[in-house]
C-alpha cells in the first residue's frame, strides 16, 4: 500500500469534465499494437481451466454493467489537494486513509488533529456530490495491532464498538478493513498470528451484525486471497464473501525501486515466467475466483503512481519495444524529492519526462519526454520510461495501460477498479477518464446509482 507521506509544491487545480472522445466499447484497445493481445480477455477463458462461473459472468457482463469507479483519498495530501477539489463526478466511492487500530483496539489517526475535520470535510463535499465514504482503517503502516485486535471475542467487541461509534459518528456510508495483511507479517512492528484469517472472518461476522445493514463492509487484500493456518492462501472464501461486500485486490507495489526494477502493477504474466505468477491483475482474479468469490465482489486495485529507480536496466525484466530518444535529459525526483521510490502519475507529467498527445486510437496517450523512452513491457502489459542518460526507470501505468486494466474488469464482470489514489491523477483526470471510457461511460453520464 502507497502509505508514505507526500509533499507537493504546487498547488492542484480540480480536473474538470471535458468532452472526452468515447468508444462505445472496449474493443477499440485492440487496435493498439504494443501490448500482446494473447494477454488481453483469453487467459481467464482459456488454459487454466476456469469455472464455468467466471466464463458466465463474462458473457453477459460487458454490454450494460456499469462498473463502479472509487479511489483513496489519503489524508497527507489535504493541504495540496483538499476533499471538495476531487471532482465526484468521476467517482461512486471515495475511501478515506487511514484510521489506524491503536493498542488498545480504538481508532487513531496519522495526524488526530486534522483527520477528523478532513473526514468530516470530505463525507460533506463527497455527499453533496453523489458520491459515497468509505474509511478505510488501517494501511501498511497502521496495520501493527489488527491481529491482537481480533484475537479474542473480548478485543473483538471492543474494536468493532470503537468502529461502529466513528462510523455513526462520521455518517460515513461504509468500511474499509485495510490490514496488511493476514497471517503474514506485513511491517516489521505489525503482531502475526496463524490465526488472523479465523480471527478476522469473526471480527467480520460481529462487524456486520453491529453496523447498520445498508453500511457496506470491504477489505483490501493481496493479489492472493488470505493466509490460513499452514501460511498458505486459503482455498474457500466463501465465508468471507457472505460478509464482505466486495474485496478490493491491490495489484500494485508488486516490485518497487530496484536497479532491476520489474513493474510496479503488472495485469497479467504474459511471459509466463515471472517469479511471481499470480501477483497481478488476472492472476489475481482467477486466484480469487477460484477460492469462491464471485467476480461482481471484485474492486481491482489500480495504481496513480509508479516506481521511480536509478537504473540502467533496458528492460522490465523482460524485452523492450523499440524507442525513439529525445533530447534534453532531465532527472527525476519522487514525490519527497528522493531519487528513488513512489512516484506519482501527475508528477511525472509535471517534471516533464511525459507529455500529452492523443491519437486517433481515442486513449489520451502521454510521451516521454526529456530525454526519457517510454517502451512497453509485454510481459505485464505496463509501460515504462528508463533514461540512459540518468540512470533512471519508471515502472508505471497511464491511460492505455489502466484502460486495459479496465476493460478487463468489464469483461470479466468485476464491481469496478479502485485508484491509489485520487491525486495521483493528473488535473484533467486523464488516468479516470481513461478508466471511464473503458467501463463504457460517455464523458456527460452521470454515475449509476451506488446501493
Ligand atoms: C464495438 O465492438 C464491435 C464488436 O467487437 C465492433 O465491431 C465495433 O466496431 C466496436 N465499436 C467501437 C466504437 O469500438
Ligand atoms: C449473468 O447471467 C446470469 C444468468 O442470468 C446471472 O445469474 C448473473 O448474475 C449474470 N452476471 C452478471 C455479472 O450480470
Ligand atoms: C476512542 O478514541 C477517540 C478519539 O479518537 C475518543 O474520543 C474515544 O473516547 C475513544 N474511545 C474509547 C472507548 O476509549
Ligand atoms: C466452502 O465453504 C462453504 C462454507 O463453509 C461450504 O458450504 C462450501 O461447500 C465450501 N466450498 C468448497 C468448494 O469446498
Ligand atoms: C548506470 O550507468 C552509469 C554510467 O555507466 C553509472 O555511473 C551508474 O552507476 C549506473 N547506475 C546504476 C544504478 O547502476
Ligand atoms: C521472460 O520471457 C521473456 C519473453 O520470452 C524474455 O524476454 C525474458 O527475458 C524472460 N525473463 C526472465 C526473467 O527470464
Ligand atoms: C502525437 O500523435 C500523433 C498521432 O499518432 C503522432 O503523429 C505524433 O508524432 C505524436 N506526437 C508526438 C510528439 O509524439
Ligand atoms: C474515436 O473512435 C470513434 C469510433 O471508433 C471514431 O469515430 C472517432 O473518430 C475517434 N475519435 C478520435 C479522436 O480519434
């Protein structure tokens, strides 16, 4: 999870909704040549034998579902980006990052003198604008207590009171349980249990039965699905899916900074041989599909940012398309002004090392710039920017590659995509409204009403 702090210098302006060129459906991607099309849609149906469930849920998902579009909102970015300057029209759900678990099983805050007025700030501008809260407790550096705080049915009550008076208290619309992660250590400092997965399926049963019916409940999980007992990924979630009402997968953060750097949020592993098979978009789906959640529970996590790495690698770790060079090499900084790690989608337009231009093919495609090329990994279908000049490599995704992502997720019958996060885009909203587009939205649609 993208939990560090941010700082900016520049003050954002909203995007704003413009008369974006529509297609009616997706299949207007499969006129771009660079990413490999055996990736896109045949896997779920194809080698490794799907449910006839998953293939169902296909067949008559792509032309009148509507996916839902939501993205974080993290309480860092306020004094750049404050709740009222997101533009809702764009987004069903907004979750609020982060509350945390405190060691005695109540909610903290990363800053407790302004977090709770920026809650309230952003249910207040998010309702008046159509648009659902969720907040979302926990994150990877708030995870510390979870596993002590569903350990036992004492903990339980206390920590799902503490929820159920900031949930009433906030008039949010739902909850989301960030815990990074389950049976697994997550941060260094975080308590782990063999059973956390048990312990939080009835942390789950008693949240729900507290919490008013119409709040919704969701985690935020990895690309596969939790650890049981044995520290392997269970095979059944079906309990799960009978409380949650949908799981959001965060397929992002697979490889960070590195001097061989991979990509940040791969959609499939189209090579067949990363070393981490089932860390991305598809794999994700079909590992959770096939431990029994159905796919209309599905939010794919997408990422607004990249890794930035000092690098001369040529390659994701894999072959690179043909690129032309330009001039006037420029070095990029992170967005805490590093020379590695997270960066930001909008930063990477601002620092000019990609530059705007559209093509017939109705993606708003970005160029590299300064000095930079951007290529194609085929074997995640993301793209990258590496610089000889400087040393340096981006793992990133953008409108083309969040566009596929998206149309995915259509295809497949997913609830919707869910962006880390809302600044990460730039001002027109490129990246949204290339998800947007995708989920078959025409730039005036109004969103679909959210249960
Ligand atoms: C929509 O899909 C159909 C069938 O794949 C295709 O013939 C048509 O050209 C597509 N329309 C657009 C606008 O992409
Ligand atoms: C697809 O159709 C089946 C049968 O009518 C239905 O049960 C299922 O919910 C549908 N799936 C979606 C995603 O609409
Ligand atoms: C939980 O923390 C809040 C402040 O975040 C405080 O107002 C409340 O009294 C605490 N609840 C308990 C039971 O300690
Ligand atoms: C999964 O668990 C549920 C509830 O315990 C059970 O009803 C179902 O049969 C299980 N599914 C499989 C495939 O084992
Ligand atoms: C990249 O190559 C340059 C020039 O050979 C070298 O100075 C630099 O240390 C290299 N960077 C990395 C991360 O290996
Ligand atoms: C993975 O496969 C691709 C395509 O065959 C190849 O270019 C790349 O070097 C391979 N990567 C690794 C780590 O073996
Ligand atoms: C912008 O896109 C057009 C159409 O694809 C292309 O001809 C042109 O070279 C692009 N401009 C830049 C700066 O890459
Ligand atoms: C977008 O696609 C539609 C249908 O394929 C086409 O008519 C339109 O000209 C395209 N727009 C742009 C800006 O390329």
């Amino acid at each position: 999870m993208a939990s560090t702090a941010l700082f900016f210098l520049s003050f954002t302006m909203p995007c704003v909704i413009l008369a974006a060129p529509v297609a009616d459906n997706s299949s207007s991607l499969d006129t771009q040549s660079e990413y490999n099309s055996e990736a896109v849609f045949v896997y779920p149906s194809q080698a490794d034998t799907p449910s006839s469930a998953a293939t169902a849920d296909a067949s008559n998902s792509s032309s009148d579902a509507r996916p839902l579009v939501m993205a974080y909102y993290p309480d860092w970015t306020s004094s750049q980006f404050p709740p009222e300057k997101i533009d809702f029209d764009y987004y069903d759900w907004i979750d609020f990052a982060f509350a945390l678990p405190d060691e005695s099983f109540n909610l903290s805050w990363d800053d407790p003198e302004t977090a709770p007025a920026l809650l309230s700030r952003l249910v207040d501008a998010g309702h008046a604008g159509g648009t659902k809260i969720k907040l979302s407790i926990g994150g990877w550096t708030g995870s510390k207590h979870f596993s002590d705080a569903v350990s036992n049915d004492e903990n339980r009550h206390t920590f799902v009171k503490n929820i159920v008076t900031i949930y009433e208290q906030f008039g949010i619309d739902g909850i989301d349980i960030d815990w990074e992660y389950p049976g697994h250590k997550g941060d260094a400092d975080n308590t782990v249990s063999t059973l956390d997965t048990p312990n939080f399926l009835s942390f789950l049963r008693l949240l729900r039965s507290q919490l008013p019916t119409n709040a919704v409940i969701t985690a935020a999980t990895q690309p596969a699905p939790f650890v049981g007992e044995d520290g392997q990924p269970v095979n059944n979630v079906t309990e799960f899916a009978s409380l949650l009402d949908w799981v959001l997968i965060m397929n992002y953060d697979v490889w960070s900074s590195s001097s061989n750097p991979g990509p940040n949020a791969p959609f499939y592993d189209a090579c067949h041989n990363s070393t981490q098979p089932e860390a991305n978009a598809v794999g994700a789906f079909n590992a959770w599909r096939d431990a029994g959640l159905s796919p209309s529970q599905m939010v794919l996590g997408i990422p607004a940012y990249g890794y930035l790495s000092n690098s001369n690698a040529t390659s994701l770790r894999t072959r690179s398309a043909a690129a032309r060079r330009q001039a006037a090499p420029i070095r990029l900084v992170t967005d805490e002004d590093k020379s590695e790690g997270q960066i930001l989608f909008r930063s990477l337009v601002s620092q000019n090392a990609l530059v705007l231009n559209v093509t017939s093919s109705n993606h708003t495609v970005f160029e590299a710039a300064g000095g930079f090329t951007r290529e194609w990994d085929e074997c995640s279908s993301t793209p990258f920017l590496r610089s000889p000049d400087v040393g340096q490599v981006v793992s990133y995704d953008d409108p083309q590659s969040l566009a596929l992502k998206a149309s995915f997720v259509r295809k497949v019958g997913m609830l919707g995509v869910n962006m880390w996060e809302v600044h990460g885009d730039t001002d027109d909203c490129d990246l949204v409204k290339s998800v947007r587009t995708a989920f078959g939205y025409e730039a005036e649609d109004s969103k679909p009403a959210v249960q």
